[in-house]
C-alpha cells in the first residue's frame, strides 16, 4: 500500500515546504466573504463560475495567496465532517505531480480540521504494484495548515491503513492471492500488535473440527481452505465483538458455473474477509479497550471433478445439514461455520461481513450497505456508520420467508431456485440459523447479531468522487472501527 505521510504546520503558508496548494472552501454562490483577504483569487473564481459546490476541484492562479501551483476545492453549502472530509480526499486523489502538497482550510471550515486530516490520507491512497509507465503520481506528503490534536492524528492514520490494507489485499490478482496466500497475508497484517493472538486452520484440521461449509465451498480448488481466527484481548475489556468475514479468493461460482462477463472481478469476493482483519488491525492499533475477535472464513470456489454437486448435502461446523441447490451461492455455506464458530465463544455482538448477493445491489444500488439482524444491533451499525460518512441501510428480515429455507433432504436449502424475490433477506434469514444462544441455557436468547451486504459498497465502478476512486472502497471498515469505539465509550460512562 501507498499512503501519504501527514504533517501538520501552523506558520505561513510562504515559509511552509510544500510543492502546491489546495484551499478548501465553502458555499461561494451567494457571497465570497471567506475569500475577502484575497480579492483577485475571489474575481478569478466568480468569472470561472466555480461556486465551491461539494469536491467540485479546479486549478486557478492565485497570486494574493501564492505563486505556486494552486487548486481549490469546495465543501458545499452546508458543510459537516463529511463534506470536508470528502472535499480534501478529492483534492488529494486530482491534484496530482507534486510531492508535498499543503491543504488549507477557510476559517469557516477550521472546526472540521480532524476530518480534513482522515480525508488527505483517504484520498492519497495508490494501488501502484503493478505499473511499469511513469504517471503523476499523488503526494508523498500532505502539510495540513490546522491545528489537530496527536490522538486524532493517529486515529486518522489507523483507520486509513486500515481501509488501504483492505483495498491492497483486494486488489491483489487471485492468482497471487490464494486462500494459504490470505492466510500469511493476516499473519503478517498483526504482527508485532500487543495482546493480539492468530490462529491458521488448514484442511486437515478443518476436516478434524467438522467446518463442513468451508470445506465444502473449497474442495473444488487445488488451493485448499482456511479458517483464520484473530483475536485482540486486552486487559479489561468489558465487551467482546466477534467479526465474521466472508474470504472467498475467487469465485467462478463452482459447479453453476457464473457467465464469463459475470466472472470477472471476483476477486473481490474476499472483501468481507479483508476487512473484519482490516478492523481488528485498527482497533488494536488504537488500544481501544474491546475485546474483538476476527473469522476470516477463506475458500476458493472452482469446478473440478471433486466440486460440491448441486443436490448435494452438506453438514456445517454446528451440526445443522445443508441441501447445495446453487454452488455459486457459496458465500453463505462458509459465513455459516464462521459464524457457528464465533457463537462458541458467546460475545456480546456478532457482525458478519459478505459481499454476499447482488440482490442487494438491485435493491439498494452500489453506495449502500444491507444492514440486517436485530434492531438495537443493526441501530448500533446505523449509528456507527452515519457518524464516519458511511452510506447504510436496515432491510428487512420477513418472518414469513423463513418456510422458503426448508429442505426436502436436509435442515435448510442454500438457495430458493428460480425466485430472485428478496434474495438478499432470504441469505441474510439463512445466516441468522447459524447465530447460537448467550448461553447453553435451553431458553436462552440468541447473540445480537448483523450482516452486512457489501456486495454493491465494496467496489466502486463509476468515475472517482471524493476520496473514492473506481476499485475498492474499504467499505464498513471505518463503521466497524466506529462501533468498537462507542461500545468503548459506553463502557468507560
């Protein structure tokens, strides 16, 4: 990964070490009193009709400011923390061919420095591996002119890694990044972090342990299964979050082999799975006093000789029996161990994390996550989200689709065939049977619990908009470091 170093200043501007600069404005269209010390900057603006409308970007001379390559940026008519945050992402990601660039912010947007700070290393983000030609290349260092306390820097800083660790390991091609791949790839990612303990499950001891759903999904691969358990324990932590994710690290679709168009991409498979890892990193890295355990449930989905069958049955980690009708709805058979799994420890929260089905794409479109589960819990999500800029949704759970679950042959059938009608509800009603009880109590209630559909919020197709770039998003990882932190405050009351 390729982040930008952030440093702050609060001299002049004319003394500071930087190649170029971006101011960050607000609303202009009615009045440009923010830019009053800087009258021809403010008339070169109004004749380019540039009006400081959200991460609208445009580079301007501006000799009252400065006579190095300068660039503004808008934060729109009613800016927040996610409009600023947006606005110097988008700054960062356009304005590129210089090596140490300076953000300044109008005295309007001051109070939202920490978001500016999050928003350069979000958007300074480059995925460059691969590349042999020479491009203008993103700055290698972001001098932000605002006053930011240290713990909102390394905060800033964390959570970035974290979402660049997720898009790297996204990114990388699945010929390079197989399930044993991943696995490393988790081991090297928390290495050296105090209190965190890993564990690599391969296919023998899969088999052993009885992770059927994963095994199953796997067989049809040379490259075998793994399960990977991360756990961050420090002392005194008074709630424990358990975090599935869903790691498969190509997906043909099996034996219901997926359309060549369809295949393409499915790499991106693995995305629940980076970011549960991704998360834990973070939250590790921040101290934070919460228990938080990662699954990252890894397989490969291939057709071969020894692939799962449709009609063919298999029996997961808790017990339950499972009729296959779809091999290419994979993704569920392995969260299912995960989250038997994570049951067994009986945390306080379980939240999955799949790029799931692209029924959530049809009903919600390529912004939003599918939030499902529990109320108070999906409400926890909801509120985690909101508070860092993450776009999520509560849907439904039907009570009345769970008669489409049964199986002639076996507990549940993986799919319902030939009904595409609320495809994203009957998986997330599918996950929910394998979330086990508080305690072994007979009457004892079931863990709070939430998936996340990210099957549309973990890529971005279209052209870049703020800090976002077309590829990987890092979707939810920033909500999920946001929930460890509130369960943290709640805690500490």
């Amino acid at each position: 990964m390729t982040l930008p170093t952030l440093e702050l200043s609060q001299g002049a501007l004319a003394d500071a070490n930087v190649d170029a600069v971006v101011l960050v404005v607000s609303d202009l269209s009615g009045s440009s009193s923010a830019l009053a010390p800087f009258d021809r900057l403010a008339a070169s603006l109004s004749g380019i009709g540039f009006t400081g409308a959200a991460s609208a970007f445009v580079r301007v001379p501006a000799p009252d400011v400065t006579e190095l390559p300068f660039a503004v940026v808008g934060a729109g008519s009613s800016p927040d923390a996610q409009s600023v945050r947006e606005a110097v992402g988008a700054a960062v990601r356009s304005f590129t061919g210089f090596s140490r660039l300076g953000v300044l912010l109008v005295d309007e947007l001051a109070p939202f420095a920490d978001a500016a700070a999050e928003g350069a290393l979000l958007g300074g983000y480059r995925f460059d591996d691969y590349r042999t030609s020479e491009e203008k290349k993103r700055a290698e260092t972001v001098v932000l002119f605002a006053n930011v306390a240290d713990d909102v820097l390394t905060r800033a800083a964390a959570v970035a890694d974290a979402v660049a660790l997720t898009k790297d390991l996204i990114n990388t091609p699945a010929g390079w990044l197989g399930p044993a791949d991943l696995a490393d790839r988790a081991v090297e990612a928390v290495a050296g972090l105090e209190d965190v303990t890993i564990e690599v499950l391969d296919e023998h001891e899969l088999e052993a342990q009885g992770y059927g759903g994963i095994l199953g999904v796997g067989r049809g691969s040379v490259r075998p299964p793994r399960m990977v358990r991360v756990d961050y324990a420090p002392a005194g932590a008074t709630s424990h979050i358990a975090l599935v994710g869903k790691g498969i690290t190509f997906d043909t679709g099996g034996l219901w082999l997926k359309p060549a168009a369809s295949m393409v991409g499915m790499k991106f498979d693995m995305a629940g799975a980076a970011s549960v890892l991704a998360a834990l990193r973070a939250i590790a890295t921040l101290r934070l006093p919460v228990r938080v355990s990662a699954w990252m449930c890894i397989a490969e989905n291939m057709p071969s000789g020894s692939a799962t069958r449709p009609g063919d049955v298999l029996r997961m980690l808790d017990g339950k029996t499972v009729e296959v009708l779809n091999t290419d709805a994979e993704g569920r058979l392995v969260l299912a161990d995960g989250l038997a799994a994570a049951s067994r420890e009986k945390p306080d929260l379980i939240v999955d994390v799949a790029t799931l089905t692209g029924a959530i794409i049809v009903a919600l479109g390529m912004r939003h996550t599918g939030v499902f589960g529990d109320d108070d819990s999906v409400q926890e999500i909801l509120d985690a989200a909101h508070g860092v800029g993450e776009l999520a949704w509560a849907m439904p759970m039907p009570d009345h689709m769970e008669e489409e679950l049964k199986s002639p042959l076996a507990d549940l059938a993986n799919v319902k065939v030939g009904d595409p009608a609320a495809g994203a509800s009957f998986a997330a009603l599918f996950l929910r049977r394998f979330v086990g009880p508080t305690s072994d109590d007979a009457d004892a209630p079931r863990i709070p619990w939430v998936h996340l559909d990210i099957a549309g919020s973990s890529e971005h197709k279209g052209s870049p908009y703020g800090y976002t770039e077309k590829g990987p998003t890092g979707s939810m990882v920033r909500t999920l470091v946001a929930l460890a932190e509130a369960r943290a405050t709640r805690s500490n009351a």
